[in-house]
C-alpha cells in the first residue's frame, strides 16, 4: 500500500512547486558542470566567453576560495540530495492535499539548510587539505593513504546502526512524517536534512577520492545514493556497498606504502 502511495505522489509531481524544484536541481547539475569544465577551455573562453567563469572556477586556499569552495559543496548538495529526496518531498505534499497550509516551500528549505551546514563544513575541510597538500585545489586526492582511509571509513559505516536507523526514515516517509507532523514543515524539513545527512554524509566524502569536481563521480554516486533510499532495493545494496568500499580501502592503502 505503501508503494502504491509513493507511486501516485510521485505521478503528480506537475504543480508549480515541483517545477521550481526540479528547476533548482537542473540548474545546480548546470552550474556544476560549468564549474567542471576543463581548465584550459575555461581559459580560452570557448565555451562562456567571459572571464566571470575562469575566475568563479578557479579555487585557491585562500578566503575567496572558500567562499567558491562553499558554493561549490552548496550545488553539488542540491545537485545530488535533492533527487535522493523526492519520494519524502512527494509523500509530504500528498499528506498536505488536507486544506492545512504546509507550506512545501518551507520543508524544502528547511532540508537545504542542513546540506548548506554541511557544505560550509565541507568546504572548511577541503579547505585544510589543500594547505596540507592532501589535495589539489580543485579536490583531487594526492595521497593514497587519504583516499584509503576515506574508502574504509564509507564502507564501515554502511554496516553501522546509524546508517540503517536513518536509512529505515528515509525509506518510509510516510512513518515519518506521522511521527513529526505537527512540529510543522520547517522543522520536518531540518528532521529529513538531518536523516540523509546521516545516509550520506561518508559518501559525499568520497568526492575527495573520486575528485571533487568529477561530474561522473557524482552522477554515479547519486545513482546509488537514490537507489539505496528506495525500500525493495535499498536493502541489497547497503551491505555489499560497504564490502566494497572497505576492499577498495584496503587496496588503495596496500598500494601505497
């Protein structure tokens, strides 16, 4: 019964709220990918033709850096949580069909601003490995102790019972959302971002190893990221995930003494 409901939710995804949503995540996969682009065809202004672009893509360890640093953990968050969260976003805007005003607007919101918590914090350790030249600037690992260690520490935490605990919310929102309802959107929208912060958090992590401006690292993690939060799928994935991140770990460290 439950999936039937999520099912028809999702179907009526065609109000202007949902719109505006997934223009948000389209435009976000856009700025990345104009964040992505390569050097030296930013630089020879071939495709923008303006130096707003070399300069928005260019990151340094310095103040301004952060900032673009920032901006750019803020889009990849909105890029790759946003689509991992639509069955929650569908479910809530089914149950808000009573009259009440749910203000769907203020859930999402409130969901962002805990990615956006994350992405400042996120940027502050990128930030630290550039200066401890862990990392180049534009987040590609260059130590293989680093990237081993971030591997065994995403695949561990795929069999840990905070991982299951949040998992099992995101996968029944419905039970969710009955539990929290009356604390009102906002707060449900900072419940949910904190849930799949909690899913999450290690694997977003792994941008550090498969590079940070990698769009096809993103678009496979959040491939699996969707998948792992869907019920009659999720559940075979978890486990054998964290197998394999561990043996990459393993390897990745063997490898490198």
């Amino acid at each position: 019964m439950l999936k039937a409901r999520l099912t028809q939710s999702i179907r009526q995804m065609s109000g202007l709220h949902w719109l505006l949503l997934f223009a948000g995540i389209l435009l976000a996969w856009a700025g990345l990918f104009a964040m992505s682009v390569p050097a030296d065809l930013r630089a020879a202004g071939q495709v923008y033709g303006a130096d707003f672009w070399l300069a928005l893509c260019t990151m340094t360890a310095d103040a301004a850096g952060a900032g673009k640093m920032v901006l750019m953990w803020g889009l990849m968050s909105a890029a790759m949580m946003a689509p991992t969260a639509l069955p929650a976003f569908a479910t809530y805007d089914d149950l808000s069909q009573t009259g009440e005003n749910t203000r769907f607007g203020d859930l999402v919101f409130g969901y962002l601003t805990v990615w956006i918590g994350f992405s400042v914090l996120a940027a502050a350790l990128q930030l630290g490995l550039v200066r401890a030249d862990l990392i180049t600037v534009f987040g590609d690992s260059r130590s293989g102790l680093l990237s081993g260690a971030l591997l065994l520490i995403a695949g561990a935490y795929q069999f840990t019972p905070l991982k299951e605990s949040c998992l099992s919310k995101c996968r029944r929102p419905l039970v969710f959302f009955m539990q929290h309802w009356d604390e009102g959107p906002w707060r449900n929208g900072l419940r949910l971002g904190a849930v799949c912060l909690g899913c999450c958090w290690a694997l977003m992590l792994l941008a550090f190893v498969g590079g940070v401006m990698n769009l096809a690292f993103m678009a496979l993690a959040t491939v699996f990221m969707v998948l792992e939060k869907l019920p009659e799928i999720g559940r075979w994935l978890t486990r054998p995930m964290g197998v394999i991140l561990c043996a990459s770990g393993l390897w990745v460290l063997m490898t490198s003494i």
